[in-house]
C-alpha cells in the first residue's frame, strides 16, 4: 500500500499555495484508497463498524468512468431523526488519482471552525482547510480501524 509520504512533489510546495493543495488531494486520495479498498467502487452504500469508534457510513452516490462522488459521515440519533456530523462529500477522481472535500456541511457549525473560516476568506484557504481537516480525519478513522475493504461485492455487501 502506498502512504502518503510516497509522494514525491514535482514542485517545492509550501502550506496554502495551490501546489502544496494539490499535494494534500494527492495525500487524501491514498488515505481514501487504503479505507475504501477499491477507489473505483460502484455506487451503493456501507457502515465500517469498528470497536473503538462510532460506525462510519459511506456513500457512493455518483460514478463515471473516472470520476466517483461519495459521502462520508457518522450518524448521531436526534429525537427521532438521524443526524448526519460530520457530513463530508468527496470527489475522487480516478484517472488524476486525486481527492477533494466537494462540501462539508455544518463545517461551519462548529464555533472554532467558524472563527477559522472568517479568518481565511479566500476560496484557496476554505479548500486547504477542508481538506486538511478530510487528511486528519482519515487519519484518525484508519487508525481506529475502519475499513471498506473485505466487502469484496461492493459498497453494499459491508
């Protein structure tokens, strides 16, 4: 398995530039390959259930030929309804072998987050923070052990 730390930069890449953001889609993306197993995954849906966390839901929700966009979230009872937090679309794209946070709903929820979001304003500095915040949380879910991998027939078969 490929880590992260197998890319080699074609370019010096420093934090907030865009070359260094194409470095951290490059990084997701294997982070995401290694939890899903098969990147390239019919649509169809999945729960990672693992002792030591919350159950992961995954969604598969579009595909094309070289492009899947699935969703990634806990689910957290609220009342009677399901709450979904986080609730973080990705876009892979399979042919560049890269992924980015398409959305993160209630990212902004958060008072932290939201105090960061009105101190970086611009689109390059909203997209390094979504998707730094995708890298570390993947980190956290393959090391907490979850994992798409053994179910052999798809999203749906988990």
């Amino acid at each position: 398995m490929l880590a992260d730390s197998d890319i080699v930069p074609q370019c010096i890449v420093h934090p907030g530039s865009l070359g260094g953001l194409i470095s951290l889609y490059e990084s997701n993306y294997l982070k995401l390959a290694a939890l899903l197993g098969e990147p390239s995954r019919q649509p169809g849906s999945a729960v990672s259930r693992t002792p030591r966390d919350c159950d992961l839901h995954l969604s598969i929700e579009e595909g094309s030929r070289y492009t899947r966009w699935l969703r990634l979230t806990y689910l957290f009872a609220e009342g009677t309804e399901a709450v979904a937090e986080p609730d973080v679309a990705i876009r892979l794209y399979l042919d560049a072998r890269v992924a980015e946070v398409a959305s993160w709903a209630g990212f902004q929820r958060h008072p932290r987050l939201a105090t960061l979001m009105r101190w970086h304003l611009g689109e390059l500095d909203r997209r390094w923070a979504r998707n730094t915040a995708l890298g570390k949380w993947l980190d956290f879910l393959l090391d907490n052990g979850h994992s798409y991998a053994q179910a052999a027939g798809g999203p749906g078969a988990a």
